[in-house]
C-alpha cells in the first residue's frame, strides 16, 4: 500500500510540473507573437 501512495504522489508531482512546464512555453509563444506582429506594425507604418 505504502508504494503505491508514493508511486502515486511521484506521478501526481509530474503532472504538476508538465502542466507549468506546458503553460510557461505557450506565454513564450504569446510573447513571441506578440513581437512578430509589433515588428510586422512597426514595418508597415
């Protein structure tokens, strides 16, 4: 029972910590649109 609860606690941790991993890389991705189209504005005007 005892490996079981830790087995579980680890695989709870992971999934904690893709789910901010995931969210940190899709504001990268926000950031870098968001200065693509400023560039693209910037070029226009």
């Amino acid at each position: 029972m005892r490996k079981i609860l830790v087995l579980a606690a680890a695989a709870s941790a992971l999934l904690v910590s893709a789910c901010n991993t995931v969210a940190g890389i899709g504001r990268d991705v926000e950031a870098a649109g968001e200065a693509v189209a400023e560039t693209a504005e910037d070029v226009r005007n």
